[in-house]
C-alpha cells in the first residue's frame, strides 16, 4: 500500500475509532491534531513564527527581510529600489504570515496584495516589500522539500544565466575608463550596459525640461561608440536613458544609434506612457527595452497587448517577486518577447532572479550592478563569488542556495535602520 493510501486509512481508522472511543481514549481530538501537524511533504506542516527585516545600502537600500519557522528553517529574501518604507510594511504585512504555512506562496501573497488594494498594493512601495517577502516563501519553500527553487518554478530550461555588467564608466573624459573596461574583459561579460543621460551635460540649456539638444545627443552617440570601440566586437552593448527624456529626443537618440547595433535601448521616454514608447519603438531599427519601474503583470499588460517594446525587464525584487516574474515572463513569450530583468540586488537577490531566468524560455540576459563594489559582492554572501566569466550557474542546493554572512552584510548596514529586529 501507499505511503499516503496508508495515512488516509490511518486517518479514517482513527476518525471512526474516535466516533465511538472519544469518551475513553480522545482519539478523535489525536485524529484531528495528526491531521492539522501533518503535510504531504514528509515532515510537519511548518508555521512562520517571525518576520523580521534588515536593510543595507549597496546600489540604493536593499530590503532583506527573513522568515523564522516554528522548526527552525528560516527563509530569506530581498526587495530593492522601492523600499524606502519597507520595514514598516513588511510588519503590516506579519499578521497575514505568523501561524501560516509558508509554502503556500500564492495564497499568502495573494492575501496581503488584495489586502492591499486601498493601501497601494497596486504598485510601488508595497509591492517592492511584498516582493522580498515573496523571495523568502520561496526560500522557506525549498528549504522545506530539499528542493532549488528553480524546480519549484517549473525546472531548469538552461543550466548558466547570461549576465550583462552595467559598466559605470562610458566615455573617454572618465580617466579610469579604460581601466575600467579592462576589468569588465578580465571578468569575462559577453554583455555590457552604459548610461548615456546625464543630468550635468554642459550642452543642457534648461535643467527641467528633456528635450536633448544637437551637442548632447551626439555626446550620447560618442559615448556608444567609444564603448564600441573599446569592447571586443561579439560583446553585445545594451544602452540606458532611465526614462528621463521626451517623446522626440527618444525617437531621435533610438534612430540614431542604429549603426551600433545595440542589444537594446532602455526606456528612451518614461515607461508610464505606453503609446510614446510604441512610438519610439515603431520609428526605430533599435530594440527597445522597459520595465524595471512597472509593477505585477498588470504593469506588463499594455506593454505587450500594444507592442510597445522589444524586450521586457521586470525587476523581480521589486515587481512582485519570483512566481509573479515567471508569469510576466510567460504572458511576454505569448508575444515573443524576451525576458532581460533588470537587477541591482545582492548575490541573495541575484540568485533567486537566476532560479527564475533559468525556468522561462524567453530569457535573453540578466543585469548585474557590482563591478563599483566587488568586495561587498564577493563576501554578502558565504558561498563567495556565484559570478563566472559572465554567468551564473544556478545552484542546486536547496531554496534559494545562498546564505547572508552577516558579518559582511552588517558592515554595510543603512544607518538609522535596525538589524532583523522584530
Ligand atoms: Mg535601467
């Protein structure tokens, strides 16, 4: 007989006994308490005792929260960019996690996102916070079954994650430019990413309005062909204007840097306006790229229902977590689409984007932010380096795989915050 056939009949056995021995032995009380300890996972059903947070500031403040169980596993997690008031929230939400089951990932996100609605569930802060809670679920999740996440999310499509390195360095004025490329070849990137707006050009003659002039779009061009030059000619060169500019400096930049071929052009006008980007997108050869500030799927729908653009990047530390980021993913491969998320986070936060790149099909290449702070990357978590030669092999250990060495990651605590208190 089956081990659950076994249990059902135990289980019923025990209900019957109970009908007619309750009096004597309580048999159905023990029925009923065997019921609610057990799970189908081969050990008793866990329940979250404590959420607690940490924040520490790397690129921006990085929202950590961590969830304690009643049998000692502990799940971990981590928001970004929106998480200015992430604390607070996440200990709004622990009324809808103490005494749940953490591996019922959807139903506990769904329950404190339409909690939400009227409290700004919809986007932003609270659904940057609800992401880091989600990533420690899903942690807690494999933890529990012995499983990475990534077979949690439907098994591995690919073994290596391609990552791209945002470069912070872009032109010949930058002194330590070719210095620093020389480091991003030594690193071994096949993918580079620069930042072409720039807040402080002298060609600016007003410092509210972005419309770019002639001289400040062409230093946006030399820019890209200093890079293109400079890098090796099979590594791909992707380019950022972080939404800042108008409808027509967009269409002239994308049109523009065409010769270049880029891996794509991110958010040339801001991406709360779907139609501008399908203009952008439908005047140019250039591939065009949004989404690290849209939020859940319902950021990602008109995106796609109206091909505004070429490639998708959700933030999945910010966007809703894992399995919201797999579902993105999906309703762009309907659209063939790829999938290019945008990440600045800790190996924590990188690796749990990894089990999700590695599950989707239309994975094109995952952002990494660090080459500013290689020290902290190398020792934030202890299994060291998880970078190699521009790619992440996605971990089969169990949950996320990686742990906070929390002597690092304390040394780079955001002041005036507390440390997994709670
Ligand atoms: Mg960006």
């Amino acid at each position: 007989m089956k081990k659950g056939a076994a249990m059902t009949s135990r289980r019923s056995f025990l209900k019957r006994s109970g009908t007619t021995l309750t009096g004597v032995f309580g048999l159905g009380a023990l029925a009923e308490a065997i019921e609610g300890r057990s799970s189908p996972y081969g050990r008793p059903r866990l329940k979250i005792t404590a959420v607690r947070t940490a924040v520490v500031r790397a690129h921006g403040d990085q929202l950590h929260v961590r969830i304690e169980t009643d049998q000692g596993l502990v799940g971990q997690g981590e928001g970004t960019d929106a998480v200015v008031g992430g604390p607070p929230l996440v200990a709004s939400f622990a009324r809808f996690l103490v005494g749940q089951d953490p591996l019922n990932v959807e139903a506990l996100f769904e329950r404190i996102r339409t909690a939400g609605i009227f409290a700004g569930a919809q986007a932003g802060q609270y659904v940057a916070a609800l992401s880091a809670v989600e990533i420690a679920l899903w942690d807690l999740a494999g933890k529990a079954l012995n499983l990475p996440v990534y077979q949690l999310l439907g098994g591995k499509v690919r073994d290596r994650v391609r990552v791209y390195c945002d470069s912070q360095t872009n032109s010949p004025a930058d002194p330590k430019a070719l210095e620093k490329i020389a480091q991003i070849k030594e690193l071994g990137f096949t993918a580079v990413k620069i930042d072409v707006d720039d807040r402080n050009d002298p060609a600016r003659w007003d410092m509210v309005n972005w419309t770019a002039s002639n001289a400040e779009i062409d230093t946006m061009l030399g820019k890209m062909a200093f890079m293109r030059e400079a890098l090796d000619k099979r590594t791909d060169l992707a380019v950022d204007m972080h939404g800042r500019y108008d409808l027509t400096t967009g269409k002239r930049v994308a049109i523009e840097a065409e010769p270049f071929k880029l891996l794509f052009l991110e958010e040339p006008v801001p991406a709360e306006n779907v139609d501008a980007m399908r203009e952008v997108r439908e005047s140019t050869k250039t591939p065009i790229c949004c989404g690290e500030n849209l939020f859940l799927r319902h950021g990602f729908r008109e995106v796609l229902e109206k091909r505004a653009a070429d490639i998708i990047m959700p933030d999945l530390q910010k966007c809703g977590g894992l399995l919201e980021g797999r579902k993105i993913a999906d309703m762009a491969h309907t659209y063939y689409v790829p999938f290019a998320p945008h990440c600045v986070v800790s190996p924590i936060g990188t690796m749990a984007s990894a089990h999700v790149c590695a599950a989707v099909p239309n994975f094109l290449v995952l952002e990494w932010h660090w080459i500013g702070r290689l020290p902290l990357w190398r020792t934030i978590v202890k299994e060291g380096e998880i970078l190699e030669r521009g790619f992440i092999t996605v971990t089969d250990r169990p949950g996320l795989g990686v742990e906070m060495n929390e002597e690092a990651a304390r040394g780079a605590q955001a002041p005036g915050t507390t440390w997994f208190a709670g």
